[in-house]
C-alpha cells in the first residue's frame, strides 16, 4: 500500500509504502525484507536507538507488515522497491512498487541579471531542472521569440550574436512540465556592457617640480569604468603611495610636491566588468630655471668685455640679458640697434647648464650700469641682477666752459668736477704753478675730488685770470680751465628816444647797454622840472623789456631825464639826458577798441548784443568823466560800407569803466560802431569797429535791451513769452 505498482512522489517529502503478507496464517510468515533498486536489503532503523535515522529505512508494524519509510524523499533514491518473504517455510512472496520522485522546476543557472558585451556572441543561461523534463521558451517584451539570424535558441540558453546596445531589456525564460501542468517563469534582466575605450592622451606631458600635478585619463565604456595608476619602470600601484593619490571615478593622478625623479612611463588602466583597457603616458618632469652665476664685471673703456651667466633647468632655459635702462630685453645674436653688443647661449656638456653669453665690443661709459639676466623655460622665469662697471679717464663732459665773475674783493667758488671711474684725484694750477693746499688765505682748496672747489678772494687784478683743474686716475689724465673775471656796472644806455608824450605821461623807447654774462635786470630814470636840482629828482624803475611810461606830469611843463642801467654789481652811472616839454591840456586821445581778431569785423557771440571793451586813453590832463558810443546798422553797397536805418547813442557815466553791452540788435546783421572820450577840454577823436551779429539760432538772451536815438532804454522782457509758450505746449 498505497495502492498502485508506480508511486509517482515529490521529491523532499517524507512517504511511507507498507508491505504486508496476505495468506490464512500471518504467523507462518518469515523474513519479510525490503530491497532496494539495487537489490540490496533495507536495513531497519538504527538497531541501537537514537533520535537520528537514515533516510530510508524500514520499520516492522505489530500486525506483522514491514514499512519502507522515506524521511525526504531524494531524486537518487527512485526506482523499484521489492518486498519479500517465506511462507510455511517453503513458499517465496514477492512484491514491488516503483517510487517515482517528481522534482518541481527548479532554476539551476539563470542569473536574474546578464551582462553581454557589445559586439560578441552571448549565451543567456536558463539552466532549468524538474521532473519530468521540462519544455523552455523565450519572450521579449511579452511576445514569443524564434530562432532567426540574431538569436538562437538552445536547450538551456538564448544565444544573441553580435551583441548591440539595442539588446538591451527584460527576457522571460518559461518552463512548463507538460505532464503535471506546472508552468513557472523567470525575468531575466540583460544590460549590454561596453569594454573601458581610454581618449587618445597627448603625450609627453610636463609637470613642473616642487608644484602639484594633476594628469587626466579619461576613457568611456558600460558600466563607467574604474581607473588605477602605476609606474611602469617599478609597477608600483599608486592609489597608496606616498605623495600620490588616484581618483578611481574620475580617473586624476594627482602628484604633490613633484620631484625630479617622478619622470618616466606611467601606465593608466580603466577597467570595467566588460573588460580593461591601458594607455602609457611619458611623462616629463619640468625643472624650474635657477641662476647659478651671475657675476659683476669691470672693463675699460673701448676695451670688449663677456659677461656670463649660468643657468640650470630642465628642458634647459634660454639666457637672455636686459640692462635696467631699457624696457625689452636684448634679442640672441647682435642687436639690431647697436651691433656691438652680441648675445649668444651654449649648454654645457658636463653640468647641462645654459651659459649665456653678452659680449660688448668697444665698450662706452654708456655701457656702465646695473644688467638682469633672465633665465627662461617651460617652466618659470628666474632673474638676477648684476652690475657692469666701465672705467674710464677723467671726463668734464658735463662742466660747461662757464666764466665766473667776482667784484670788490666777493669771495667766489670755482667747482671742478670730474667724472671718471674710478674716481680721479684734482689738483689745481695757476700759471703752470700747482696750487698747495693751503696756498694762501686768499686761495684755499677744498676737496680731492671728483668734486674740488677752490676758493678765491680776488685781491688785487692778479686774481682774475685763467685757473686749470687737473684730473688723473688709472686711465689717464684730463684738464679744464675756469677762467674768473672782474665784473662791472652797467654803462651807459645805448639809445634813448620819446615814442609818445601826452600832457600827463610820456613813454620813452630805450635800449640797455649790452653784457655778455652779467644782464641787465633794471633801468631806472631819474625826472625833474627845469627850474628844480637834481636832488629833488623823483625816481622810477623799470624791468628790462616792459613798457618804460611815465605818469603824473604837469601839462605845459619842461623837464629833465636821466636814465641808469643795473645788474647784479650795481647800478651804473646816471647818463643819456633827455629833456621834453608837456603840451597843454587837451581833449583825451582817441579810445582804442579791443577786438579779439584783426579781421575787418568781429563776431559777435550773440544774436541780439554785442560786448564793446576798450583800453582807457590818455586823458591830457583833465580827467575823463564819460564815454559816448554810437552804433549804426551798416551794409556793404559796391565795396563800401553804408549806414542804413537809424543810429543809436549811449553814454557811459564813469572813468574806470571800459566795457558796455549793446542790447536789442538784429540777428545776422553787420553794426559800426564810434566811441568818444570825453573830458573838460571836449570830446576825443573817435574809436570805431564793426562787428556782426550772430543768426538766430546761435545767439541766446532773455533780456533785450533797445536803446533809443535820444539815450534811454528800454526792456522788452521775453521770458514771459518764452515761459507762454512752454506752458501752451505742456496742455497741448
């Protein structure tokens, strides 16, 4: 029992098949036994008791049947169970029952996710196991696939050739067992991945010692790829070593503090679970230019003179050389400009220095001075200063053959100064005599040089004359001579003549007494009347060049003039007489009117006015007490000028003033106009000018003033006009 000769049964479940004799006697039974598929005797539980027990084993029941107990039914253990026994001693029983262990669909190999890689042939396993076998098929976005030229269908796998990144998706493998209707399926998710493509990288790549360094390599695949660095030369992995870090994501080599000896191959590796790629990088390691030498350098004038400097680098550093003076450095080769000053570089084979080279020919103290030298590469600039001395005979090239004047026994300095390098020793002569210091009281040096000053008290005559300056070093010897002059006042005025006499004033044209070195800074002139002494005399002063006038006279008056000329001795003798009589009193001489071109006529800057300015004229004696102005509309009629219309006159009632705005004009029109002094004795001669007003548009007054032909004014206020008109525009 149970009944049936195939016992078809789950695989892990526990069974029980019992065997039992039927027959008359149960007790004549004897050696009832299970056999198993390979004929061999089932033994009982264990004989000695405990809680554990095989997993088949057979058990004899009280009514004498004998049970094959299964505790998990295993796939192993199917087959045919054979049941035995004797009867009455002589009679063979037998019995059988096939146990068939039913296994459920089972998933051996099928992974939930499979990663193909781009471009090659992949199998996606379904390794599915059950009893009975089971049948498998495939679906793709819900619908049954077939095998075609993309995709073939094995017992246990979907094979996709020439993997795509299109093939990316959700697969379903279906197992059904035909037999028992169970029906099971299992999604399988497949990402397609790409293998690590690392970007051309350009190689060689510079970092620059004792900076930090960040070397990039980037490459693309699916999923994104891991990076890991070494150095080819000792394959050392850099993502723990010392001063080094990898970003694994972004793929950075980072170098702190770069030293020299980080130069080499190193080789980057990206990685992904497609597949790896590697690149090798050369890397260069760029050392920063240092001066090693620069050395100051003396030479002589118009000798030539190599001047080194000594720089290390790597790659090695250009060596060029700039003097301070200028703004640009100095070109390799000669210099465009000055071709005796070359530029040149070598490498040296032993130290791998640069030498550059600046070579002078025939050097000038121009050459002296303070030189940069610049040492230049990938990686910096470096600069160091050094100085270029020319040394040279004395020179008083910038002492000027000056002539030093000295009077009345004035103590004066004669300085003798010597450039030279270095610098020169003076010594001074008289008359082919050297000057000991002290010589005198009256002759006392002071100073060796290059700067000597030798002081001189002028006695007598004997101390005006020439003195030689004596300047000597290493390269040679030069002289100066300083010759010291006695100095006298001025004579007398060379001309003397009256250019303009009025009543009350009178202006003198005078020439001063020429001098080559002390010039005349002042003439004075000394006046007085007839019948007074010279020691009445009133006094006026002049600086050279001004207007020489005199003012205050009486009309109708004689009198007398002497003039004198100063410089810095003194003021000279009194000399070149002059004697003038005042006319009388009389009317003021003619106004003179200020225009600012000598055009025919001025421009005014308004359309409606004109500003009249003029320089007050002699008065004659009695003082101005106005001004008439009179003012006329002209034309041009055949080359001449006409008045046409009415004139206007004006009075101005003052002696100070000389300026007026003549009002209420035309626009765009040409005006004369007269001005008139006016005294007790009567009017002046007339004044005139002509001016033309400006157009409408350029001029510009609020106020207009008109005046009449009889000398009142009046004002025409346009401001309200123009202030009616704003407003009509606001409203409208």
């Amino acid at each position: 029992m149970p009944d049936g000769e195939r016992q078809p049964k789950s695989v892990g479940t526990s069974i029980i098949v019992t065997c039992r004799a039927i027959v008359d006697d149960p007790s004549l039974v004897q050696n009832m036994q299970w056999l198993d598929p390979h004929n061999r005797v089932i033994e009982s539980a264990n004989p000695l008791g405990g809680l554990s027990k095989p997993s088949m084993y057979t058990e004899q029941h009280e009514d004498g049947s004998l049970y094959l107990i299964f505790n998990s039914l295993m796939e192993e253990q199917g087959g045919k169970y054979v049941c035995k026994a004797t009867y009455a001693r002589n009679v063979e029983m037998t019995n059988s029952v096939t146990i068939d262990p039913i296994i459920a669909i089972t998933w051996d190999n099928a992974p939930p996710n499979q990663y193909p890689i781009l471009g090659e042939d992949f199998d996606i396993q379904c390794q599915v196991r059950a009893r009975p076998a089971p049948m498998v098929d495939w679906l793709y976005n819900g619908e049954l696939m077939k095998t075609n030229d993309h995709y073939i269908i094995d017992k246990y796998s979907l094979k996709i050739k020439n993997v795509q990144e299109s093939d990316d998706g959700i697969y379903t493998c279906r197992a059904l067992v035909v037999t028992t209707g169970e029906l099971k399926e299992r999604p399988i998710r497949v990402e397609v991945h790409v293998r690590p493509t690392i970007e051309e990288i350009s190689n060689p790549i510079d970092i620059v010692e004792g900076e930090n360094a960040n070397i990039k390599c980037k490459a693309s695949g699916k999923p994104p790829p891991m990076f890991t660095w070494i150095k080819s030369l000792t394959q050392q992995n850099l993502s723990n070593a010392d001063r080094f870090g990898v970003d694994p994501v972004t793929g950075i080599l980072t170098i702190t503090n770069v030293y020299r000896n980080d130069e080499g191959e190193y080789q980057c590796t990206a990685s992904n679970a497609a597949g790896i790629a590697t690149a090798n990088i050369q890397v260069n390691v760029i050392v920063k230019p240092k001066i090693m030498e620069f050395q100051n350098k003396t030479v002589a004038e118009g000798r030539s003179v190599i001047i080194m400097c000594k720089a290390f680098g790597r790659p090695p550093p250009e060596v060029t050389f700039r003097k301070f003076t200028a703004e640009k450095p100095y070109v390799m080769g000669a210099q465009p400009q000055d071709d005796r000053i070359i530029v040149s570089n070598k490498i040296d084979d032993v130290t791998g220095e640069t030498v550059g080279t600046l070579t002078i020919h025939e050097t000038l103290t121009s050459n002296d001075g303070l030189y940069e030298c610049i040492a230049k590469n990938a990686g910096d600039v470096a600069y160091k200063n050094g100085h270029l001395t020319v040394e040279f005979p004395p020179s008083f090239r910038n002492m000027l053959n000056k002539t030093i004047w000295s009077w009345d026994q004035r103590p004066v300095n004669l300085t003798c100064i010597a450039e030279s390098i270095p610098n020169a020793t003076i010594h001074w002569s008289l008359h082919g005599r050297p000057i000991d210091d002290p010589v005198d009281n009256y002759l006392q040096k002071i100073g060796n040089g290059p700067i000597s000053i030798l002081r001189v008290v002028p006695l007598d005559r004997r101390y005006y004359t020439i003195y030689k300056c004596i300047a000597s070093n290493t390269h040679g010897t030069r002289e100066h001579t300083i010759e010291l002059k006695e100095a006298t006042k001025p004579s007398e005025l060379l001309s003397v003549r009256m250019a303009e006499i009025t009543a009350t004033t009178i202006r003198f044209d005078l020439v001063a007494p020429s001098h080559p070195d002390l010039p005349i800074d002042i003439i004075s002139v000394q006046y007085k009347e007839d019948r007074q002494i010279w020691k009445e005399a009133k006094n006026r002063t002049w600086s050279v060049g001004s207007l020489y006038v005199i003012e205050g006279l009486k009309p109708q008056t004689p009198y007398e003039f002497r003039f004198a000329a100063k410089n810095e001795v003194g003021l000279g003798n009194w000399g070149s007489y002059h004697r003038e009589i005042t006319p009388g009193r009389t009317v003021p001489n003619e106004p003179k009117i200020l225009t600012t071109s000598g055009a025919e006529y001025e421009l005014s800057a308004f359309n409606n006015q004109y500003e009249l300015s003029w320089l007050t004229p002699p008065d004659n004696g009695e003082p101005i007490d106005r001004y008439v102005i009179k003012y006329c509309q002209i034309n041009r009629v055949a080359g001449d000028w006409e008045v046409v219309g009415t004139c206007y006159e004006t009075e101005v009632k003052s002696q100070v003033r000389t300026k007026q705005y003549l009002k209420g004009l035309s626009p765009d029109t040409f005006y004369k106009v007269e001005l008139q002094a006016h005294n007790v004795m009567g009017f002046s001669k007339p004044g005139v000018a002509k001016f033309k007003t400006a157009r409408e548009s350029v001029g510009n007054s609020v106020d207009y003033t008109v005046i009449s032909a009889a000398g009142d004014t009046r004002k025409i206020a346009v401001g309200a006009i123009a202030a009616a008109v704003m407003l009509l525009s606001l409203a409208i």
